[in-house]
C-alpha cells in the first residue's frame, strides 16, 4: 500500500522546484521553506521586490484562513503574495493576492 501522504509531499515538493525554476529565469532570488505547512512555500525577490508564494496542485483552491495568513505576512514584509495554481492540462495559473 502507498503512502498518499508521501506521494502528496514529492508532488508538492516538485511543483515548488519547478516555481522556483521560473522565477530564477525571471531573474528572483528565491528560495523555498523547506516542508512548510506555512501560508508561504516560495520566498522571492528581486530589485528590492519582495515576492511570497503558496503553491497549490490540481483543484485544491487557498482556503479564507490561508489567504488571510498570506496577505498578513505580505504585509510584514512590505511585499506582494501571490498563489500559484497547478492545473492539469492547463499548466500554472498566478494569482495576485495582495
């Protein structure tokens, strides 16, 4: 039997890699909070920009209390927030939150 609880956090861990990729190409300084169970999964910034991430796969949407916890951190760090969808067949949708 697998553990869905496993395959869920490479899945995650892998989309996080591949946000990372993208932003590093957009020319962010990023990095990830390695097993976050935090509003914020990517850290990013670029010419004094500071940018905070939640990365969600498939139909699973940011719940209000995440949201809330997201734009309360983009708020202490002066920065933007931003969730980022994976969509099957759609590739990645970015949603401004702040």
């Amino acid at each position: 039997m697998r553990d869905l609880g496993v395959n869920n956090y490479y899945k995650g861990r892998g989309r996080e890699y591949h946000v990372l990729r993208i932003l590093r190409k957009e020319g962010w300084r990023c990095s990830r909070s390695a097993a976050s169970h935090g509003p914020v999964d990517i850290f990013a910034g670029k010419d004094g920009e500071i940018l905070l991430i939640q990365v969600k796969s498939g139909g699973k949407k940011i719940s209000d209390e995440d949201e809330m916890e997201l734009r309360s951190w983009a708020k202490a760090f002066n920065g933007k927030a931003e969730v980022w969808y994976f969509q099957k067949g759609h590739g990645i949708e970015r949603k401004r939150i702040v």
